[in-house]
C-alpha cells in the first residue's frame, strides 16, 4: 500500500529535525519490511508559521524526495490545514494517516492501523489508552470534553484526537462534506465507512510550546458543538417554555395575593426577575446569533484554503 502520512505545522522549528528524523527512520522499517510502497510520502502542511517551519520543510524536500511539502497561503488554522493536506495528497495515496508535528502520538501505532486497514477498516482511529500523564486538570477538563460533546449530540470518539488513517475511499467521502466551519472529529464519524481503533500511550512533547492552551481549547469545542449539532437551539426552547410557565406561576400567584389584599411588592424580587430574564435572553440571542454567523459564512462559499505552493 502506497501511504502518506499528513502532518499540519505552526511555528514548529523547534520539532521538524527531530520529527523529521523519527518519521524517517520508522517509514524505512516499513519499506524495508515490506509493509507499505516505496513510494510512501511523509508531507508536513505548513499553515502560515512565522518561524523557519517552511524553509526546514523546503529542505527536507531537497535533502530526500521521501519529504513533500504544502505551504497554505496564509494561516488557517489546524482542522483547516489538515483538511488541506489530506484533500491535496487523497489522488495519489491507497491511506493517509494525519499526526501532530510533537509527536505526542505513538508512531508505533502506525502499524497496528495499517494491519487494521489491511483487515478491510477504511477508517482507524489512534484512541488513548490513558490519560495518566496528565495534569489533573486537564485529564477533568479533556474527559468533560467528551462527555459534553456527546451530551450535545456531538458522535465523536472518545479519547481521539486527530490521530487516524482514512482509505482512499474515505478520503473520497470526506471531500464531499464542503462546510466551511471544520470539526474533522466530528465529521468524519459521519462518512459511516467499516472503522476500528488502536489504542497508544501518549507521550510528551519533546520541544516547543502547546498550540492548544486551554482557552483555544473552549473555543475549539464551541465550534465543535455548533458546527456539528443543533441542540443548544433547542434547549433555548425549552428554557423558553419554562420561564413561560414560571412566568404564569408568578402572575397567578400575584393575583391571589391581590384579591386577599396582599398587594405589598418586594424591589429585591423584581430587580431578580428583571437581571435573571435579560441573562437569558441576552444568552439566547448571543446562541442564535453564533448558528446564524455560520449560516452567513458558509454562504459565501469561501475557500476553506489556498495551496499556494506544493513541494513533490
């Protein structure tokens, strides 16, 4: 099998030799063994650094034809990037398999998922067998990750990332899905194709700095939910209904107490009432407003992309 591994790269100097090196060495075990093609490609998606990422990338190409290269014209972000670069190598590959640039995902699992291919899976997702190594707040906040996700209708896997390998014929499949507003997590479970999963051991990163801190985190599971599910939407209705009924509870309560003669009014629940309803309306047209600013971009029809140069 002719596979190409598809590795998005922001301000990754600090990673590319030694990536480079580790990827290199393990795509010569495969060869020499006769697991994947000769013809196997290792291409790092640089998605507009502002550091040497591309002109290390440039060199690896020179040095060995092994490295290939794609250079976004301007940074659009990782689930973009990766998008990019699965969707400009799915012609000439049997599988693609998408990594970080750290490395933090066990290469040695790219064996196990080629076996898992080889079985007739045309997907084959890197799931973590554990999350020991973390923090304790970020093993809570991953896991409330998850869970969040799926009670917001998101399918996701559970434990997975962006570590995967997808067939031809799913790489085919996932180029059909033209969004604008990408959660690659989430949508690649929609294809629907034969999947499986491998476990690994995450490891550390050996250099460099997160591009994932925890407030790009939040904003990457907003964007998951609201691309991907409409059930905010529909618990603003039925938030709506029961303030509704409150409501009514309220005003036949006040009319009880009007016609008993009770009419003596308290400023602290009125000033409640008044703050807690324009919260929530304010939530709500804040929510709403999110579904409809999607709306207005996937509209445009704009390109999620643009492959400026393409190094073979």
């Amino acid at each position: 099998m002719k596979l190409y591994l598809v590795i998005p790269c922001y301000n990754e100097e600090e990673v590319l030799p030694e990536t480079s090196k580790r990827l290199l060495e393990k795509y010569e075990k495969l060869i020499d063994d006769g697991v994947i093609d000769s013809e196997s490609k290792i291409c790092f998606v640089n998605d507009g650094s502002k550091d040497r990422t591309w002109e290390i990338i440039e060199q690896l190409n020179s040095e060995n034809k092994i490295f290939r290269g794609i250079k976004l014209s301007r940074n659009k972000g990782h689930q973009n990037a990766l998008m990019a670069g699965l969707m400009t190598v799915k012609d000439e590959c049997d599988a693609a398999i998408s990594l970080d640039a750290d490395l933090q995902d066990d290469i040695e699992a790219i064996d196990r998922m080629v076996e898992k291919y080889a079985e007739g899976y045309d997907v084959v997702y890197g799931v973590r067998s554990s999350r020991k190594k973390d923090t304790v707040f970020k093993r809570a906040t991953a896991q409330g990750f998850y869970k969040f996700m799926k009670a917001m209708g998101v399918e996701i896997i559970y434990n997975h990332a962006d570590y995967r390998l997808m067939s031809k014929r799913a790489l085919d499949a996932l180029s059909e899905f033209e969004e604008v507003n990408l959660f690659l997590r989430g949508i690649v479970p929609l294809i629907g194709y034969k999947s499986a999963t491998v476990e690994y051991e995450r490891g550390e990163r050996f250099a460099g700095e997160s591009k994932y801190p925890l407030k790009k985190m939040l904003s990457f599971a907003f964007e998951g939910i609201t691309s991907m599910s409409i059930k905010p939407i529909r618990m603003i209705c039925v938030l709506g209904v029961i303030v509704f009924c409150v409501s009514i509870g309220i005003l036949i309560y006040s009319l009880i107490r009007h016609f008993t003669g009770n009419t003596v009014w308290g400023w602290t629940s009125l000033a409640v009432s008044v703050w807690a309803i324009g919260g929530l309306q304010l939530l709500a047209i804040g929510i709403i407003g999110e579904y409809i600013g999607k709306v207005y971009l996937e509209t445009k029809h704009r390109p999620k992309y643009i492959v400026e140069k393409y190094l073979k």
